[in-house]
C-alpha cells in the first residue's frame, strides 16, 4: 500500500468540459493524504507543482483543460528526502 495517496480523484477518471459554466469555475479537487510524519505534502499536476501544504493533509483546485493529465503527490521528510505516491491520470473532454 502507498503510504502518500492521493484520495481523489480516481484513476481514470473522465471528465467534460461545458459552454454552459464559466471555463474559471470548472475545477475538480486535487486530494493528498499521508500517515507518514514530514514536513510538507506537494501535489503535483503535468510535472508542475499545483500546491504545497503542512502534512498530513492537502487539497487544491485544478481547472480542467481537454486532454489527459496526470497528478501525483510526494512528501517531503524532515531529512529532505521524497516519498511519492503513484501516479494517476485523468482524461478531460472538450464540450461539443
């Protein structure tokens, strides 16, 4: 078992982008949970750093953007070192 995860969202998730919402207020949850003891948790989107938050816990906003993507988490020790959780992906669909 991982012992960084990230809780959502899941695996494969599909989502789809619509003309009837603002682009701005089409995000999902990007969530982030250890049990392990460190100093920061990160969440990463595409390779990017989308957020950095005090462990154990930590959640961001992600606005969709067509295309697939992929999220992962990793925790920073005391000692600096990086634990990370496994990589997730998600697919997202324009609006037709």
């Amino acid at each position: 078992d991982a012992t960084v995860f990230l809780r959502n969202p899941p695996d494969g998730s599909v989502y789809r982008l619509t003309s009837d919402v603002p682009a701005d207020a089409q995000k999902i949850p990007i969530v982030a949970e250890t049990a392990l003891t460190g100093t920061r948790l990160r969440i990463w989107a595409d390779g990017a750093l989308l957020a950095e938050c005090p462990a154990p816990n930590c959640t961001a906003w992600w606005p969709l953007s067509p295309g697939e993507h992929r999220f992962w988490a990793d925790l920073v020790g005391e000692d600096k070192n990086t634990i990370s959780s496994p990589r997730i992906q998600v697919f997202v669909e324009k609006s037709h």
